[in-house]
C-alpha cells in the first residue's frame, strides 16, 4: 500500500529588500534597463503537526554592512505565521550564500538539510576567489562546520524525499550545490526554486541571473523546475517582488510582506 502524501500551507515571508536595475539581473545585461529590485524571502512550509523553515535570511548587521534594507526581521515573519523559532526542528538550506544561511543562532533545536557539495564548495578552494567568495559569510559558514560537529547537519547527495510530501532535488547552476524544494500543497505540487531562478524572467525567458556557478547547469535548471511542478505558476522564484502580487496574503495585516502560495494565484 503507498503511504498517503501530505498536503502543506506555505508562505512567502519577505523580510529585506534592495533596489537595482533590470540590467543586474541578467547575464549579458538588459536593454530596457529599468528599475527591478530584490526582495528577500524565508519560505515557511507548514501542516497540522510539523512546519520545516526554508532558508533563515541574514539579520541587521550583515544587512547594513551590505546595503540590504531589512523590511522586518526574519523571527517576525515567522511569528506572524504561527512558528516559534525555537521550537523549529528542521531547516532546509537551498545554498549557502549570506542571505539565505544567516541567523546562526535563532534556531536552536533546528537540523539543517544541506547538500553534499553545497559544504564541500564554501569550505574548499573556491573560496580563495573572492568573485565567488564575497557571496558567501564566513560566520555562516564556520557556523554550518560547527552545527556539523553538533551532529545538527544531515547531508543530502542530488535528490532526497523527507516526506511523502517534500522533497529536494539538487539543481546546481548559481552554486555548485543548490537544492530547491517541491512540496505537495492543495493546489497540487510547487516548487520553491530559491535562487535556482531569482526572478520569474530569469526562467520564463531562459534568461540566467549573473550570478552563476555553471551557466549551463543553470538553464539546463530551469526546465528542471517546470517538470518538477504540476503548474507553471507554481514554480516560485527566490527573490521576485511579483510573488506578493501574485498570490495573496493569508490576512490584511500580512499584504505586502507574507504571500500565502498554497492558494490559487490571482
């Protein structure tokens, strides 16, 4: 008999922001040259008796130090909907870059999911490179080293299920060990592609974000994130601020700041 796949809510919680133009945010540039700003998201997945944290941002000081503005701290975001952070028991980790493994000591009972070759790339020879090595924080990453020591670290090597529900899937292309995640909502399968995608053009156009380990791998990518969903829509970027115009808030308190993907986009 096979095992019953469980159903998830998920939330999209922006917690900074960064304004820059369209021609950042592709490889070669972009003609039109138009304001087109980050955002910063945690994904939070969530169902009756568990919730897994997707991602842990970066607080305050890595934010002014970088010229990020924090819109609301990541805890905040996470209270709004419903999760302690200190009772978050699983965190999954698409990549190791500074704005998505920050927070080191906000999750104290957290295991972290990582990819093999995600911690062989940011303690290894790379790292020597500072093109590839400004993207990453060394706290976070002496961090990650210690929690591995704890025993608070499970290794994930290309594609692992941890519920019937959730699974992630190694992607490569903007590092050598991005992971993104697909989980099982109401609405059917959706995939959190995290930085394997940071804006819907990036996929939609096959067009790669800058910020890339393996160009190929990256576009190989995109079609991988399509299989990978039962819809298009619900394959959700990592830093677009269209994903809170295109899924709505679970409450008016939470408009702008907190989308709710679970439900039919509008």
């Amino acid at each position: 008999m096979s095992t019953p796949t469980e159903t998830y809510r998920v939330f999209a919680i922006r917690y900074a922001h960064y304004d820059r133009r369209s021609g950042a945010n592709f490889l070669g540039g972009d003609p039109h040259d138009v304001p087109k700003p980050l955002d910063f998201f945690v994904w939070a997945i969530v169902s009756d008796t568990r919730a897994f944290l997707v991602d842990t941002g970066f607080d305050e000081k890595v934010g002014a130090r970088r010229g990020r503005s924090i819109i609301r701290p990541v805890e905040e975001g996470l209270k709004a909907v419903g999760i302690d952070t200190n009772a978050v028991e699983d965190v999954i980790l698409t990549h190791m870059h500074y704005d998505h493994a920050g927070n080191n000591d906000l999750f104290p009972r957290a295991r972290y999911h990582v990819q093999d070759r995600e911690m062989a790339y940011c303690t290894g020879r790379c790292m020597c490179h500072p093109a590839i090595g400004r993207h990453f924080e060394p706290d976070d990453v002496a961090s990650m080293v210690q929690k591995t020591f704890a025993g608070r670290v499970q290794f994930h090597d290309r594609n692992s299920c941890i519920t019937p529900g959730l699974s992630l899937h190694h992607v490569g292309g903007h590092t050598q060990g991005m992971q993104v995640v697909r989980v099982h909502t109401r609405q059917g399968w959706m995939v959190l592609a995290s930085d394997a995608s940071h804006f819907y053009a990036n996929m939609e156009q096959r067009r790669p974000y800058p910020g890339v380990d393996n160009v190929a791998e990256m576009i190989e990518g995109f079609s991988r994130l399509y299989s990978l969903a039962d819809a298009p829509q619900f394959v959700i970027p990592g830093h677009d601020p269209d994903v809170l115009k295109r899924f709505a808030a679970a409450s008016a308190d939470q408009e702008g700041w907190i989308a709710r993907l679970d439900t039919a986009p509008r």
